[in-house]
C-alpha cells in the first residue's frame, strides 16, 4: 500500500493508492509488472468498540494503470481485521 488506510481516518468510498507487489500474469503473459500502480476504494469500515471487539476494513481494486493507460478492475472484497482489543477486568 502506498497510501494507508485507516478505520478511524477513512471512510466508506475513500480512494487509496496501492501497487502491485508481485508480477501480474494471465496464463503465461505478463500484462503488469510489479511496481504497477493499481488504485482503490474502501468498501466498508468498521472501528472497533471501546470496550472490545476489532477494527475490520474491506477494500476492492478499481482500476490498474499500465504503460499509462488506465485499466479498470473489477475484484472481489478484500477484508483485512485488526488486533481485537482485550476486556480488562474491573477492579474493586
């Protein structure tokens, strides 16, 4: 990721810049190289709770630039969850 993104900054249908970590192939051609700057949007955003619970984000790719050209994408969501925060016990 290029630019990050953030459950607590970022809302439902923020852009984000990204790039390809490895070669892109289909069958035996290369049709982007890694290093490729592919683009996004924030599908959905969950914060976690104060209490408990985790941080979820769902993103999907919309289009990949080759060569200059802009190319649209259409991906499957992409859900990435935080570190779940941990109750703490009340004291009495």
């Amino acid at each position: 990721m290029i630019d990050g993104v953030d459950s607590s900054k970022n809302h439902v249908g923020d852009v984000f810049h990204a790039s390809l970590e490895t070669d892109l192939t289909v069958g035996d051609s290369v049709v982007a190289r890694k290093g490729t700057d592919v683009y996004g949007r924030l599908a959905e955003a969950k914060e976690a709770g104060h209490m408990a619970g985790s941080s979820e984000l769902q993103l999907e790719l919309t289009r990949v630039v080759i060569d200059g050209k802009d190319y649209p994408v259409v991906s499957s969501d992409y859900t990435l969850q935080g570190k779940g925060r941990a109750r703490t016990p009340l004291r009495k």
